[in-house]
C-alpha cells in the first residue's frame, strides 16, 4: 500500500488541510529530508507551488500537512470542463510555464513534470499549483545529471538516452502536456530524425502559433528547446487573437481515453 492523504483540519482555526502519510518504512530518512527541504524552497519561489504547511513523526510514521488542492488532477479537470478550447488551454500551460520560470530561476529542478502533479486550486478556480518534488534537486550550474527523471511519455530524450540532462527536461515535459491537452493523446518521437507533426482532425482547429510553440518546447536536442521564460514571450501567449475558441470535443474524446489507459 501507497502512501496516503487525508483531509484534516487545522486546530488554530478548523481550516482545511491535506495530510500525507508516510510510512518510514517505506522511504529513506536522508531522501526524505532532501524533498522537503527542496520543497519548502520550491514554495519560496513560486506561489504557484502547493505549501507544505508543516510536519510531523511518531515512530512508525511521518505526516505532512499540505495546503489542500479542492479542484482535483489536471487532465481529470480537463475532460470535464464545458465548452473545453485552445484560448483555455493556453492560459494553463502559460501557468505552468511561469511555474517552471520560477522554480529554475531558483534553481530548482523538479524532473517529474507530469498531469498528475498539477492541482486546480478549487472547483471554483482556473489557479493551478505544482506539487510532487521527489525527484527535485538543486540545479546550479551546467554539469549534467543521469537518470530517468518521471515517467513515460513525459521523459525527454536525452534522459532517456542517459546522455546526462538539465533543466530542458523540465520543458520537455511541460511540452508533452501541452500536445496532450490540445489533441488529447501524447506523441511518439523517439529520435532526432523523426519530426513532429500535427495530424488528425484535431489539429485542423489549432492555430500555427500553438503548433509552432509545442515543437520548439519538445525539440529533440535540449540545447534547441526554448527555456520557460522564452517560451512565455511567444506568440501564442501575447497575441490572444491567434488562440481558437472552438469547442474541442475531439480532443475531450481523445483524452477520456488516454486517461482510461493510463490510470
């Protein structure tokens, strides 16, 4: 069995919170700390990073109070939002962009970028924050790291390849995502020589700024790749008029169904 959250409420003042069990059992004392040290930092930089408010042990156990996230999973929000388009699907990724500017001016980076850790504030609210730093380490210069950081289909080449990586993988990953939430299913580009394309009906609807956007985040060589602060001078982010208003029920197919395989 997993590790757990709970909703609880404060003492202070009956406020809600979230709680995360964790068996010390189940993880390294030394991991542990190094997350939420970096964690803690993370939301020092980014008020789009979700708060750990406090913790606690016993013997067996460690507790995390977290601020609790009411609106639920990115995709699981997506599929379920009315009149679902381009012009709405911009305004998040340009979030998570921010989020990832944020962190890497920190330098914090968080190598598991993926839907399952972008939370929506509320049901009430489009706000979303970024949790999750398990893998999170401090980037501050160029020498690179090996490993697989997150999980398919969201690992970029040169992690994949063990070429060593930074901070790119972070785009790479926030690139995958953004494919996804226009068309509702992920890619398959997995070497240099290949190139992305946008086919199907879905694309039919998307504006060239939002396709000319995703290939620059998930340009195979992470040294072509935008960074998340160029990525935010785009286009497709300061010139709104290019972003669709068409309802992309295509895509809510699309991503129904990739969530049915992948969870």
């Amino acid at each position: 069995m997993g590790n757990v959250v709970y909703q609880g409420l404060k003492i202070v003042d009956n406020s809600p919170v979230a709680i995360k069990v964790i068996k010390k059992s189940k993880v390294n004392k030394d991991d542990l700390t190094r997350e939420l040290d970096i964690w803690s930092y993370a939301s020092k930089k980014s008020a789009q990073v979700v708060k750990l408010l406090n913790t606690y042990e016993d013997g067996e156990t460690v507790y995390l109070v977290m601020e609790l996230m009411k609106g639920g999973k990115l995709f699981n929000r997506i599929v379920n939002v009315p009149d679902y388009n381009e012009k709405y699907a911009s305004s998040l990724i340009k979030q998570i962009l921010t989020i990832l500017k944020e962190l890497h001016q920190g330098p914090i980076m968080h190598q598991s970028i993926q839907p399952e850790y972008i939370l929506f504030e509320s049901n009430e609210s489009d706000v979303i924050k970024l949790c999750h730093f398990g893998l999170a380490e401090i980037a501050t210069d160029d020498s690179a790291f090996i490993g697989l950081p997150g999980s398919t289909p969201y690992i970029a080449p040169e992690a994949r390849n063990e070429a060593g990586h930074h901070k790119p993988v972070d785009v790479y990953a926030a690139g995958v995502i953004a494919y996804i939430m226009l068309c509702g299913h992920p890619f398959d580009l997995a070497n240099e020589n290949l190139k992305l394309e946008f086919v199907g009906p879905e694309w039919d609807v998307i504006s060239e700024n939002a396709k000319d956007i995703i290939s620059k985040l998930v340009a195979y060589n992470p040294e072509d790749r935008l960074t998340a602060a160029e990525a935010l001078k785009h286009p497709w982010f300061s010139d709104e008029s290019n972003q669709g208003t068409v309802n992309f029920s295509g895509t809510i197919i699309a991503l129904k169904k990739f969530l049915q395989e992948t969870q």
